[in-house]
C-alpha cells in the first residue's frame, strides 16, 4: 500500500471547541483559520456568495457592548454560510431586567443554537459562558482582554500584502492598555514570529508588557522607526476610569498618525486601524483615507472571510457535519 497517493481531501483538524481567545492557539491553528479565510475572500466578492457549509445550524450573536462591524460581519459570515443568524443585544436582552449573565446563557443554550458570538464589556466573561453551554462560543471582545477574529483578519491582510508574517516588524501605537486588539495582535503576532513594538505614553501601557515579548517605545518617531505595519488603536475612553492623557489636542500631537511620523516606517509601510476611527485623534483624516497606504477597508472586508472560517471550523467539530469540505 505505500506510495500510493489519496487522492481524498485531507480532513482539516481544528482541536478546540471554542475560540476565546488566541491566546492557546498554536501556530498551525492559525495557519489553518487564515488558510480557509483566504478561500472564502473569492466567494464573498460573487455576486453568488451563499454556501450551505452551515445549513441547518443556528448562530446566535450576543452583544452586551455596542458593535458595527462585528456583529454585522458575523451575521454576513452565518448567512453566506447558510446558518439561521439571530442577533441579540443588550438592550433587547432579559439582563436589562436583572437576569444574569449565566441565565441568560443557559436560556439562549436550551434553544439548541450551535454557535453563540459574545461581546461583553468584562474580560472572562465569555471564557465563563463557554463553562454553561453546549454549543460552540466565539469570543466577540471581551472587555481589555481579547478579540480574537480582529487579530486574525489584521493577520489576513498582513499576509495577503506581505506575503508572511514572520520577521515583518509591526508598530502597535495608541491605547494599549485598554484595547483587546493589541492583547490579541500581540499574541498571535508573536506566536507567528513577527516583531511586535507598541508606542503609547507610558499612562496607556499595562505595566509589565515586556513580559509578552514585545518592544516599548514611548516616542512615535523611534517607535515607527523602519516599520513594516503601523497599526493605529482607538482611545477607549469607555474604559478609562479618571484622565489618561492630557487632552484629545496634545494626544494628537505626539501620538496621532501623520504623514510627518509616518516617514520614518517603511516606505511602503501599511496603515491599519480595527475601526471605529477617532480622526483627528490618534490618526489624521488624510492619512486614514490615503488608499495607497491605508488597508483600513479591506479589513473589515476580510474580517467576513476570517469569520466564515472560524463559523467552519468550530461546526465541523459539532456533531454531524463532519470534517472534509
Ligand atoms: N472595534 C474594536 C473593539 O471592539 C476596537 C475599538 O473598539 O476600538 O475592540
């Protein structure tokens, strides 16, 4: 029998039931989730974008904290993919007259969903739902601690531009400390063998960040200094409890993305931000809209693609789908 070649797909394995977060992923996980997203890029830009990969299957999105893209681009993923989509929010939902989270949980989980997206405004809180349920549950953001699909499809774009991640040098500049998008990038950025530097004011940086394996620069210019990527974050100010900086004015000034800080990356350096965008805040408005720098759309054009993969992975490990395309 050896030698011979299967001419069988090879059945693709995704070893965990849910994903909440990157953190724990390996570097074949996310090889294989930016592989498939990459097949569904073609598919979404059909006129005919419809699969039946999840035909049958009910995705539930539970948002406790307000969101455009996301939940819009799971949405799309579900129903491209042929789910029966429901979406949930906080002000729709029975937490607004006093049921907890668990309950809640537990109620939406005897409705048989398949998979459950949650955001919520506390970090754990949707590790602590995936303990109560059957279904398989992605982590939409959760609080300041993760965002998984937001660091895959950063990671997408990267690679579709880039062509690798390893070795390219990425610049994380702003609100680190309150961004479940930095925490996610960091991890898999440094699990893919990236350089990964954040440039923030010392007030916005979680003490001890060195310990993740990245480089800290307080100055934008050493900061962005050769950079392959600059990836710009939002002040979250929703987070912040007290005064992080002195006003949106002089953060702009030091920290705010513009052509004169851009000049020391790459020439060709990509802009990214995961939206939504403060302009005039921590980027420039002329920057932000520069198409032959900025790749801000097409991340959240990716991020449809990135989603149907994961819809596609963690439903191949429910019962009754299977795992070969
Ligand atoms: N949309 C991203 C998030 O939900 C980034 C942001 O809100 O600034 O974390």
């Amino acid at each position: 029998m050896s030698g011979r070649v299967s001419a069988e797909p090879q059945p693709f394995v995704f070893p965990h039931r849910h994903l909440l977060g990157i953190e724990g992923l390996s570097r074949d996980d996310i090889a294989l989730l930016l592989d498939l997203a990459e097949s569904y890029i073609a598919l979404n830009r059909r006129a005919e974008k419809k699969l039946d990969v999840l035909r049958g299957r009910t995705l539930i999105n539970m948002f406790f904290e307000s969101s455009t893209r996301t939940r819009t681009s799971f949405e799309l993923a579900g129903k491209r993919l042929g789910a029966d989509v429901i979406n949930m929010s906080t002000s729709s939902s029975s937490i607004k007259k006093g049921e907890t989270l668990i309950d809640t949980a537990l109620t939406l989980n005897a409705m048989q969903p398949d998979v459950l997206v949650v955001r919520h405004p506390d970090s754990g809180a949707v590790r602590l739902l995936s303990n109560h349920v059957e279904c398989a549950i992605i982590n939409g953001g959760d609080g300041s601690h993760e965002h998984p699909t937001q660091a895959l499809l950063d990671a997408l774009v990267i690679r579709r531009h880039r062509g690798r991640l390893a070795g390219l040098l990425i610049a994380i500049c702003g609100d680190i400390m309150h961004s479940r998008v930095a925490r996610s990038n960091i991890h898999l950025l440094t699990i893919m063998g990236a350089r990964v530097r954040l440039v923030a004011p010392p007030t916005l940086l979680p003490a001890a960040i060195e310990r993740m394996g990245v480089e800290v620069h307080h100055d934008m210019h050493r900061g962005l200094a050769d950079a392959d990527i600059v990836m710009m974050l939002r002040l979250q100010t929703e987070r912040m409890q007290g005064s992080f900086v002195p006003s949106a004015r002089e953060y702009f000034h030091f920290y705010g993305l513009t052509y004169e800080k851009l000049a020391v990356a790459k020439p060709d350096a990509l802009i990214m931000h995961p939206g939504p965008m403060n302009r005039g805040v921590e980027i420039d408005s002329v920057v932000a809209d520069d198409i032959t720098r900025s790749v801000i759309l097409e991340q959240v054009e990716l991020g449809v693609a990135v989603r149907q993969a994961c819809l596609e992975v963690l439903a191949r490990n429910l019962p009754g789908i299977g795992h070969n395309r």
